[in-house]
C-alpha cells in the first residue's frame, strides 16, 4: 500500500503534483484557503481540506487533514510583499506543534535558492546561507524549526525561479528598461522538474537532508531574456550597465548524484 500523503498548498505547483502523486496511486490530502477550490480537488481525486496558517494560530481542520498522511509537503509562499506583508516563520512556527501530534513521519518543506545572498558566488548545499532580503531569511528560519525538531525528519528543498507553460519571468521584464544585473546568472526550474524531484525524493526516502534544485543551465539575465522575448514576440527589455552586476550560481551536483535525477527541461 502506497503511503498517504498530505500536501498544504494546492496551489500552482501543489495541485499538479498531487495529481502526479495520484495518478502513481498514493492518496492524497490537499489543503486549499479557498473555499471555492474544495470541488476542484475533489474532482481530482485529492482529498479537499480548507486549512490557512496565520500569524496567530492555525485554521481549519488542520487535525483530520495530517492524520492518516505519513508524509506532509509544505508549499506556501511567504508573502511579504504589498501593504500587508505576513510573518511566515511565525505562520510555521504555529503549524509544527500540530505536525508534532499527528500521523506525520517525514516532511518535505519547498524553499527557496533566496536564502542564499547575491554575492556572485556560486553556492552549495555546503554554503552557509547568509540571506539579503527578507524573504530569505523567514523561509531559512522556518527550515531551521522544522529541520530542528525531533518529532519528524524534514528534507528541505530549495527551488530556483519557478517556470512553466503559463509561467514565465519575461512577460513582466518585456519592454521593460534600466533593469540591473544583466551579467548575472540565471538559477531557473521547470515545473516538470519540481514535480520528477520531488516524486523521486518520496520513492528514494530522502529525508533529513537539503537539496538545492535549479537547472543546469546558466546563461546571463541579458543573454536569456533577450532571446526569449526574440522568441516570443515581446519587446526586448533593456538592460543597466552602469552599476556591477550581482548574482549568484547554484550548484546542484548533490541533486544529481544522491537522487541520480536527471532534468527533463532545460531550455525554457
């Protein structure tokens, strides 16, 4: 019998996933914070729960929707920007003390490649992760509560920039001018990798580890959007080269050697 699997956040990238994870026959918990979405998930198959995290406490069904699930994947986004930035560690830091009581073994919690600094680097899972804006450092305080606790084992997973078919950073550059950082290094990953690594981390029981995942491919932000927008008909966005760039590369040989993952999608 496959093991029961619970994922907060059925969002762009938790709703596919759940349903790859279906369709390879593990039953699936989903949470939403919308209540018109709870009939999606249940037209796919996925076990609808209406569960959101706040700065206060924990709300929802949150004690049906982890227990029974053995496994927990956590994708929320912090969400820092606007007028109303939310305390994202203080949303985790509430959630764990429910993980603590229930049926949950291992917990895979999505990251982010923003905990490291752009100090053109290039950096490792062996890098000390020293953040530069603030969203770096609530998701690294969050993966030093969870990672720390001793009542589960949790493998963090830091993603670079998010691509997609209906996702793609050069539809808000496009035209755009006096964007900085041209020679720096692009640190992007597919969603059809998202999803192939973390089924591969839940078949391999990689837990209690971190794992960086971008691809392998790292042109310069200049190189890339401009022949991207070339490509999709857009306006070229123009680029500063008054000011040095900073950046960052990342490095994914321990992806590749201790999962034996290999990408599927590396021109984007």
């Amino acid at each position: 019998m496959t093991t029961p699997i619970a994922i907060l956040g059925c969002g762009w990238l938790g709703l596919p996933l759940a349903k790859a994870l279906i369709n390879q026959h593990y039953p699936v918990n989903g949470s939403t914070t919308s209540e018109n979405k709870l009939s999606l998930l249940a037209e796919n198959r996925i076990h609808p729960f209406l569960v959101s995290l706040h700065e206060e406490a924990t709300k929802g069904d949150i004690t049906a929707f982890l227990n029974g699930p053995e496994i927990l994947i956590i994708d929320i986004p912090p969400k820092l920007r606007g007028d109303n930035p939310e305390n994202f560690t203080a949303k985790i830091r509430n959630l764990i003390p429910h993980i603590e009581t229930a049926t949950v073994k291992q917990v895979l919690f999505i990251s982010s490649t923003s905990v490291y600094a752009d100090d053109n680097s290039e950096v490792s899972e062996a890098t000390i992760p020293q953040p530069d804006t603030e969203s770096g450092r609530q998701l690294l305080e969050a993966e030093r509560l969870l990672q720390q606790n001793s009542h589960f084992q949790t493998t963090v997973l830091r993603f670079g920039g998010l691509i997609g078919s209906d996702r793609h950073p050069v539809k808000f550059l496009a035209g755009r001018e006096n964007i900085g950082n041209p020679e720096s290094p692009i640190n992007f990953i597919h969603q059809t990798d998202c999803i192939g690594i973390i089924l591969t981390i839940i078949e391999q029981r990689q837990w209690g580890t971190t794992f960086n995942a971008v691809a392998p491919v790292h042109p310069g932000r200049e190189a890339y959007y401009t022949q991207k927008a070339a490509a999709l008909a857009l306006a070229v966005p123009k680029f500063n080269h008054q000011k040095p760039s900073v950046g960052k590369r990342i490095n994914t040989d321990k992806l590749t050697t201790v999962l034996q993952y290999t990408f599927k999608v590396l021109d984007f």
